[in-house]
C-alpha cells in the first residue's frame, strides 16, 4: 500500500489522518501534518428517521459531522491548551450560569457546554466574545524575547533564491 501523501510505500500499518477535512492513509512520517482518526468516517452514510411521517417514507436525514481542528487551523493564532479551563474558571469567577453567558454572548448554551468541556474548540467570533465578556485572554502572545529572537535570524525565502526574468516583447 502506498502512502496518500508523499506516494512512498507504507511499511507496517497505515495511519489513518485528516489534514484540512480530507481522511487519508499516510505512513508514520506523514502522520505529524494532520490529526489522526480513530475510526474511517464515512460521509456519504445517511441514517434513517426515528419514525418517519406518512409524507416522508422512504427519505433519510444526512448526519452531521463536526471534525476537530488541525494544525492548519491554528495559523491565525495559537488558543492556550487550557481555554475550557480558564473559560469555566472565569464565569464562575462572574458568577454566571453557562445559560446566562450565552445569553450575554448571543450563542446557545450547547456551544457554551461544548467549549467548556473541551469538545470543541471556539471559533475566531466566539473566542471574541468569551474574552470580551469574561475579561479573560484565550489566544497565547509572543513575548518580547521570542520576538528580539526571531527579529536577529534572517532567513531566506523562495525569493531570494529566484531570479526573476522579465518576458521580452
């Protein structure tokens, strides 16, 4: 079996890894550029109604999938490790119920209840919202050292290495 990503022949058991919502079998070296899958999702299954109606015999619903964020989600910013923990801290701190802080937040308490238990991860809008509401910060800052460090290497880019020739007409 080859390997989805780089095409080399996969020695021992194949990963299976989603990297920007695609599911793929990778080799171990190929593992670290998305997010592993314990199970294949299937996103052509279609699950039947409960009970269906006598207008709606024969159809089904599709399923809805949530998938977790990788490594290409974060460019904007990294979200600390412990956000649930610092979000629940912080409206308890309030002293406000996860109903009352959706309300304030204009959400649904379900997202609230995700985010604190760290099924989910918020999105940019609502991670607004919660620091704005809560008075807390949820996205790490580089700090004046790691920035004095990366200002003193200059690295090169594809640019440097290129020469760019103008088309003559």
């Amino acid at each position: 079996m080859q390997c989805e990503m780089c095409g080399e022949p996969i020695h021992g058991t194949p990963k299976l890894v989603r990297v920007e919502g695609a599911e793929l079998q990778v080799c171990s070296r190929c593992e670290k550029y998305g997010t592993e899958v314990q199970q294949p999702r299937r996103t052509d299954v279609r699950r039947p109604a409960a009970r269906p109606s006598p207008g709606t015999a024969g159809k089904v619903s599709p399923v809805a999938v949530q998938r977790k964020r990788d490594m290409f989600d974060y460019m904007g910013g990294d979200i600390v490790d412990d956000y649930s923990e610092r979000i629940r801290k912080a409206r308890m701190a309030k002293e406000l119920s996860q109903k009352d802080l959706a309300m304030q937040m204009k959400e649904k308490e379900l997202l609230i209840k995700k985010i604190e238990k760290g099924e989910l991860i918020p999105e940019e809008d609502v991670r607004k919202k919660l620091e704005k509401v809560l008075e807390i910060k949820l996205v790490d800052t580089i700090t004046d050292e790691t920035e004095k460090k990366t200002l003193g290497k200059i690295t090169q880019t594809l640019g440097d290495l290129t020469i760019i020739r103008k088309a003559r007409k």
